[in-house]
C-alpha cells in the first residue's frame, strides 16, 4: 500500500514540474455530452469551440474553403469571366449560385468558418494570457523527487558543502538569465518565456490583420477612368468611369486632388522569340493637391502615385488616334483623339467614332455619323492579307474604317458601349458601285463620304491613352503591422525553447556532497543536454570536485543517447 | 534594373550548356548513389528489432559521473539523456552504406558527384542571370533550375554541419534529375527580359524567399513520407510482426521513426515563420502593382491554403491525438498544396501571377 502511495505523490510532484511549460489548453479526452441544462451546454459549447482539436478541424475546413474560388470564376475578380462560365455550364450555375460559388470570399458559409475561427481564437488567447500572466508573477515549480528521470541529467560529488553548491547555482543560473530560486534542497530555474509570450504575439496579431482587413474592404473607394494624353481628371465620383466603394465609404471622403497625363511611354523588346513583349510602361503626370501647386510625377506598373491617402495606379494603355470629321458643308463637326481598345497583346485596337451633333448633310438636314475603327499600330504590309498588328509600337500605324449614317441611338437613354456601333438604327454608307465604303488610311490620309457627305480624316498625330485606377483603403499600415508583429511573434515562438532546469545538492551518505542536475523542456531537443552540460561544467569549476563515487554495478546502457546523435 | 540590356547570347549559351552537364554530373551521382545502397545490403540489420526487443528488459539508464580520474582536471560531465516517456528508444540506422567499407565509398562518391553537380547548375544559375541581367526567376524554367539548385545546396548545408542527412541523397538526386528534365523540356524558356509587372525589387525579395521555402520544404517532405515508412516498420517490429525483405534491408538503414519526425518537424518549423514572410511580402508587392494588397488570386488563395496547411500541422504536433502520422499527413498534404500552386496554378488555372513562360 505505501508503494503506491509514494508512486502516486511522485507522480504528481513530476507532473507538477512539467506542467505549464506551454500554455496550450488542456485536451479533454472524454467527449461525452454535458448534464447540466442550458448553461452547461454553452459551456461545453464553449469549451469545445476553443480546444485544439476544433481550431485544428476550423483551419482545416479554412483551407478546403478557399479551394473552389480559385477554381471557379469570382464576381469579385472578374465579371465577365462568370458570365461566360454561367453561359457555358446550365446546370452547374443554380447550383454554383446556391452554394455561393461566385462569390467564395464574401459568402455566408465562407465568413462562418473563419469568424468561428477567430471566435475560437480570442477565446483561447485569453485564458492562455491570463494563464501566462499567472507564470510570470508565480516561480518556476521544485524539483521532482527523482532527477534522474528527466530527459537530460547529469550528476557529480564535490568536496564543497551543499549551500554552497546552490548558492553558487543559483548565481550561475541567474547569470545566465534564468528566473531561479532555491526550494527545498534544490534550485529551480526557468527560461525562455518569450516562446509563449511570442506565440501569444502572434495569434493576437493574426486578429489585428483580420480587423485591418475587414475595416479596409468597408472603407475603401477603388474607380478606373481612362486618360488621353494632354487630358486631365480630378477625384471627383463624376469623373470616375466605373467606381466602386465598401459600404461604410462616403462620397465627401474622396481626396481632393487632380492630375493631368502629359504623355504615355512604352517600349517593347524588338528582338527574339519575345519581340514584342513590353518592358517598360510610363506615364507622366503632372498633379495638384486640392488646388496647390502642381508637381511632375512618373507612374510605373510597380510604382503608384501617392497622393494623401489615395494611390493611383497605372493599370492599361491603348491608342486614341486623332481624326477630323467635317459634314457636307466642309465645317468640322468633330476633331480630337478617339480611345481604342486592344484585342491583342500587339495592340491591334477597336472602337467607334461617333458623331452625335453638329453634323448636316449636303442638304443642310441634320444627321448622325457613326464610324467603326479597327487600328493597328505596325500594319504588315498591303497584300499581307491581315489587319492585324505585326508589333505593339507606333511603326507604321493604319486604321480601317467603315462609315455608318443614321440614329447612333444615344438618346434611347440605355447606356452605351462607347467603343461600339449600335447598328440597329444606322446605315452603311456605299461607293458608286453600290459597294459598302471601307477604306483603310495611312496617317494624314482621309476617307470622302459619298454624295458630298464628307470627309473623315486620320491625322498624323497619333496620341495613347493610359487608364488608371484610383484607390483608397485605410487599415493598410495597420495591417503591415499585425503582418510585421505575426512574423516576429511566430520567430519568438518557433526558435525559442521554453525550458526548466534543477540543480539539488545534498549530502550523500558518505558525507560528501552529491550534486545533481536535469532539465526539462516542452519537446526533446539537442539543445537541452548540451545547455545543462554547459552550466554542469561552470558550476562544476566552482565547487572543487572530489573522488569519484564507486562505479554503478550496472553496465551503462551501450547507447544511451540516440536522440542526441538524431538531432545532427 | 537595366531594362534596356540585351541578351546576351553566349553567356545565355554557357547556362543551358551547364545546366546540361549538371544533370549529367548529377545522373553519375544518381548511380553512386544506387550502388551505396545495393553494396551496402549485406549489412549488419536487425539493430531496430533488436533495440524493440530488448528494450523490456534494458534496465533504465544509469547515472554516470564522469571525472577525471582523481586529478581536479574536470571534463565535460556525462548528461545522460532520456526519451520522453511513451516514445520508443531506437537507434537510428546505419545509413545507406549499412556500416559496409564498399557501400561507404559509394556513398562518398556520391556525395562529391553532388557537390560538383551542384557547383555546375549553381553556375549554370548565375550565368543565366548574368546573361539577362537581372534575378533568374522570370518564368518556370528559372524557377525550377534555382529551385533545385537550393534543395541541393540546403542538403549539402546540412551535411556539412555534420547533420546526419546522407539518407536524403537518392530521393534528392532523384527528384533533382525530374526537376531538371521537366525544366529543359516541357518549361524550357529562352532568356529574356521580364514584363513591366515583375520589374520589381519585390521580385528578389519575394520570388528568393518563395522559392527558398519550397526547397526546403521539399527536403521536409521527403523526410516526412520515409518517416511514415519508418514508422510502420518499427510498428511491426514492435508488434512482433516480420517486415518484408525489402523493408528489412532498405527501412532498416534510414534513421529511427522519431529522428525522421523531429527531423522534418524542425525544418518545418524554421521555414514557416519565412513562408509567413514570403506571403506578406507578395502583398505588399501586390499592392503596389495592381493596387490591392489580397486580391483572392488563384496564386495568393494557394499561397494562403498551403500556409494554413503548414499551421494546422504545428498545430496538430501541439494536439493530443495529432502527434505523430496524424501530423506527417498534414505536412504531406500541406507540400502538395506548395507543389500545386506552382505547377497547377503556374499552367492550369488563368491568375495574375501567369508569368511561367509555358504556352
Ligand atoms: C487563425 C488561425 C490560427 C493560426 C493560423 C494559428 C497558427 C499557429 C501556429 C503557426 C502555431 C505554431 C507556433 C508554435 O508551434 O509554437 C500555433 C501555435 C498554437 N496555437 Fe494557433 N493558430 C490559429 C488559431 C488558434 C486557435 C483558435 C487556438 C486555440 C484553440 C490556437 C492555439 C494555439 C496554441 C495553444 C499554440 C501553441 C502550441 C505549442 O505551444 O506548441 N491557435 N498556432
């Protein structure tokens, strides 16, 4: 009966000794059901939502749940994208849409798995603070009754007498910075606190990145509005060519200031398999701050303009060639630089020309024109059979037009694509022959309208465009924060040991002293043993050794430290 | 960055050329490596079986004061160490060589063989950023030759600090030949300059520490996948199982089940807080280029699904329950996320980041 009882009490003490090395919540093994009413259910609720078990299955079920938004087209990344998938797939699409397919990021089962997740977190982060704060201000536990369990121990006899021996450890100890005290017969030291107080950084600053985030998506203004050279824009809504904000943004919040683009640079390789790939893109702005004085600036793909809190960021560029209409009484009715699109990475670029007013025929009526413009940047060649472009550059620039005449349909109050005809209302206009008139134009070469209709010229100044988008969203530096904080909370947390050494000195049964040490950390390492004969050695130097005690009768075991050879 | 340097063809030349002989280097290291393990088989085995079985009756480690003699010379005092409880005490493997002379000089052979390989592709890699003038990393061709070039270099690291890796050398050399072979094949790029969007010197701190963390993860992985073969085999031993004779001759020579798992679990954990850094610093670049910092791109959502992965398995080491294979399928699944992002999302999935250079 006693030998059980002194197994159980040095059980206990041992336990006690390693307990608390991390701060990691108690695994409850038992899963059953609690008894206790309403109350007992939230708690085991509770308990349960911040195990590790259920944090383990929440990170789990947040990766499987970013899986099909990047297989699936997202609304959020790329509309049209969906459209042609919901096109292509009938009867996948109510499903997708059921399930939120299209929106992965923002859907309800999404935002449940990561709110619960960081529900779990806050309630696990609180405890194990209070838990640590608790450590810190407590001392490290006695030693257990038997060192010599430890995984890392040693032990020698030493003609000095035990207070000695402990006082001279404990000064080592602290030397070293442990947290030491003497208890009992032995010292008890500890050391590397800052794994959990870096682990515990780390998780609180993976809240403070969520909260940065989710204060940016409802804050932030983001608008596209497409440039031609010598053109100017200003940050107001009206201005934007498409604009979309987060819930909690207000209009009066947008920056004001305003910015000219002077010219768009880009150069292209004109060499080798990649001739025609881009290398650089430049825009040069000039820009003012609510009505101060303007400043030049250059907006690179990688560099945005920072202006306040807003950036400008140069997303696409094209060619606006500029062309001259005059109406059958020789008067211009239009003249300036049309944006067109580009359909290939040669820029071969489409669009419309639209004359809405102004215009009369011979006859003096009123009319509209419409011209479609297919435009190439380096025409191949006449007879080359393509009007596509050979090179992304201004070499040998072409357009081809053909001219439409009638209602462009502008009034119809739908809203229109300005880069396309509406033909539903709008004839083509024909040669003598009876011919559709086409007629592709070099720059400074025109195209005459039939009957005295007029003219369209393709001047030679050919100008580009750049389209920019201009954002703004608070909780950017906060969020660099919580990133900069995570990192060096998880370094503090990966690289740090927690650990517990005990040194006991008492008087051996020959009277000379017998020192003990060992030391426990939270998982076997390398480290340990070679720290604890570290400080066995400068303590061994100050307390003068004596006659070795007898030889053990056993052998040693042959081996006795494979973990120590595994950890090379 | 000198944007407007040209190719320069003969230096570009030089790089394939070596990046050839590499591999050529590298197969010789292959049939070293091969012949380490045949020559080694007839080794002394059964020190696992033996440690499984004898352990009952090992009685539990005895103290041993160390001293010099009776002069007050002090050596190092003796620690003697202690697996934790509940965990099996088995001496590791004797390596591929099986404690024989002649598989031991293969063995030596191949590890020179890989050190010369590895100083040829090594520069093959710089002279190919020599010819296009800025970081080799603008399209899968470079990323996978500087990929390799790492894993190996990583290796090589270790064995130098006297780390006992030697066991990593076959399935190295042997995935570092596929690596290569896919790499002037099917991702084979000529040398160029980069678009506009990855003119950036985010690429050198971003694309460095990405491809970083893979090589090194790989190594983990490899790690992890014999630990679980390990594993198994001391499984049976200490069931009283008898494992085939493949198993007794191969499985017996690699480290013990525990040295594997503590092995792939440092370097996991080591490279974690990088893959942090790596993901935040694409962000920030992110942000600059293209005016957001998270954009739910195809890259970033598996940049992040294999970031969790690796969380859920720190995690899952710190979990009753999880420890131990549990763990290492973690671990495996969360490097195959790894490798996904980089050949699935690089060639299947339209993203952002599709600069690999395949058509
Ligand atoms: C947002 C999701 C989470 C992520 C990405 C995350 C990530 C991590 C990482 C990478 C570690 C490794 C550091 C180490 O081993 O010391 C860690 C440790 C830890 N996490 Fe989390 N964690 C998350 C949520 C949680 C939750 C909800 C809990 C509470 C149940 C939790 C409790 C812990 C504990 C106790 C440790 C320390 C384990 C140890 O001491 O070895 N974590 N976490």
């Amino acid at each position: 009966m006693s030998k059980t009882d002194t197994t159980e009490t040095e059980r206990s003490r041992d336990e006690a000794a390693g307990a608390q090395l991390s701060t990691a919540p108690q695994e409850e093994t038992a899963i059953g059901g609690p008894v206790l009413g309403v109350v007992g259910w939230i708690r085991w609720f509770w308990r349960q939502l911040t195990s590790m078990r259920v944090a383990l299955i929440l990170l789990f079920l947040l990766s499987l749940g970013a899986v099909p938004g990047s297989l699936i087209p997202q609304t959020s990344a790329d509309e049209l994208k969906v459209q042609a998938f919901k096109e292509a797939h009938e009867t996948l699409t109510p499903v997708y849409e059921k399930l939120q397919f299209f929106d992965v990021y923002s859907s309800v089962w999404f935002s449940a798995i990561y709110i619960l997740l960081f529900v779990s977190l806050i309630g696990c982060i609180v405890p194990r603070t209070w838990q640590f704060v608790g450590q810190l201000r407590s001392r490290p536990p006695g030693a257990p009754r038997r060192l010599d369990r430890l995984p890392a121990y040693t032990t020698w006899r030493t003609e000095a007498e035990p207070e000695q021996v402990r006082e001279a450890a404990l000064a080592v100890l602290k030397g070293r910075r442990f947290r030491a005290h003497t208890a009992g017969d032995a010292i008890a030291a500890e050391k590397g606190y800052l794994r959990e107080a870096g682990n515990l950084l780390f998780h609180v600053a993976l809240i403070v990145i969520l909260v940065a985030f989710a204060w940016g998506q409802l804050f932030k203004s983001e608008g596209g509005k497409l440039i031609v050279e010598g053109d100017g824009f200003s940050n107001t809504l009206t201005q934007y060519d498409d604009f979309k904000s987060g819930s909690q943004f207000g209009l009066d919040e947008l920056e004001p200031f305003g910015f000219t683009l002077d010219s768009f640079h880009g150069t292209y390789e004109t060499k080798g398999p990649q001739r025609g790939t881009p290398r650089t893109f430049e825009a040069a702005v000039r820009y003012s701050e609510g009505g101060g004085t303007e400043k030049k600036a250059v907006i690179r793909v990688n560099e945005p303009l920072k202006v306040g809190g807003s950036k400008v960021y140069l997303i696409a560029h094209g060619y606006a060639p500029v062309v001259t209409v005059k109406d059958g009484r020789g008067k211009t009715v239009f003249h300036g630089a049309v944006p067109l699109l580009p359909i290939d990475n040669n820029i071969t670029s489409t669009g419309a020309i639209k004359v809405m007013d102004g215009y009369r025929d011979k006859n003096g009526k009123k009319d509209q024109l419409g011209f479609q413009a297919f435009f190439v940047p380096t025409f191949a060649g006449a007879g080359q059979g393509t009007m596509f472009s050979q090179f992304p550059a201004l070499v040998s620039p072409a357009m081809a037009l053909t001219a439409y005449y009638g209602s462009l349909g502008v009034d119809s109050g739908l809203p229109q694509n300005v880069y396309q005809l509406d033909k539903s209302n709008l004839k083509q206009f024909t040669d003598e022959s009876g011919n559709k008139l086409a007629k592709r134009l070099a720059p400074g070469q025109s195209m005459t309208l039939p009957d005295g209709a007029g003219s369209i010229t393709f001047e030679k100044d050919i100008k580009e465009w750049a389209s920019f988008q201009i954002s703004q969203q608070p909780g950017n530096g906060l969020a660099l924060a919580g990133a900069i904080a995570a990192i060096a909370g998880l370094t503090g947390s990966l690289f740090i040991q927690r650990r517990r050494v005990w040194v006991r000195a008492v008087r051996g049964e020959d009277g000379v002293t017998v020192v003990e040490m060992a030391g426990l950390g939270r998982s076997e390492s390398a480290k340990l043993p070679e720290e604890l004969g570290d400080l066995a050695v400068t303590l061994a130097a100050q307390t003068p050794p004596s006659a070795p005690a007898p030889e053990p009768a056993e052998e040693p075991a042959e081996d006795p430290a494979p973990s120590e050879e595994a950890d090379k | 960055m000198i944007l407007a340097a040209t190719t320069n063809e003969s230096l570009a030349k030089m790089s394939d050329l070596l990046i050839y002989s590499s591999m050529a280097v590298y197969t010789l290291a292959f049939f070293a490596h091969i012949a380490e393990w045949v020559l080694g088989s007839r080794s002394k085995v059964g020190r696992t079986a033996a440690a499984l079985t004898q352990q009952a009756s090992t009685p539990s480690v005895t103290v041993q004061v160390k001293q010099g003699g009776t002069t007050s010379v002090l050596d190092k005092p003796k620690i003697v160490t202690r697996s934790a409880a509940g965990t099996r005490d088995v001496p590791d493997g004797p390596g591929a060589a099986g404690g024989t002379v002649q598989g031991d000089l293969y063995g030596r052979i191949a590890v020179s063989l890989t050190v010369l390989a590895f100083a040829v592709e090594a520069a093959g890699v710089v002279s190919r950023a020599l010819a296009v003038q800025r970081a080799p990393w603008g399209n899968m061709y470079e990323f996978s030759t500087t990929f390799s070039t790492v894993a190996v270099g990583t290796y090589l690291a270790f064995l130098l600090a006297k780390k006992n890796v030697r066991w990593i050398g076959l399935p190295l050399v042997t995935t570092v030949l596929l690596d290569l072979g896919l790499a002037t094949t099917w991702l084979k790029t000529p040398s160029d300059q980069l678009v506009p969007a990855l003119d950036s010197y985010w690429l050198w701190i971003h694309v460095s520490t990405a491809i970083f963390c893979g090589a090194v993860f790989y190594l983990a992985a490899v790690a992890t996948a014999l630990y679980l073969f390990r594993d198994s085999y001391e499984n049976k031993l200490a069931s009283g199982g008898t494992p085939s004779a493949f198993a007794r001759s191969v499985l017996e020579r690699l480290p013990s089940a525990a040295s594997l798992d503590k092995f792939s679990y440092r370097v996991n954990a080591a490279v974690f807080p990088l893959w942090t850094f790596t993901i935040i610093a694409g962000a920030i670049w992110a942000g600059d280029a293209w005016g957001r910092y998270w954009g739910w791109d195809a890259k970033e959502v598996w940049s992040f699904i294999t970031w969790v992965g690796y969380a859920a398995y720190l995690h899952a080491r710190a979990t009753a329950g999880w420890k131990g294979r549990k763990a290492a399928y973690i671990a495996l699944i969360a490097f195959g996320c790894f490798l996904f992002n980089y050949y699935g999302v690089n060639i299947f999935v339209t993203s952002k980041h599709s600069y690999a250079g395949v058509e």
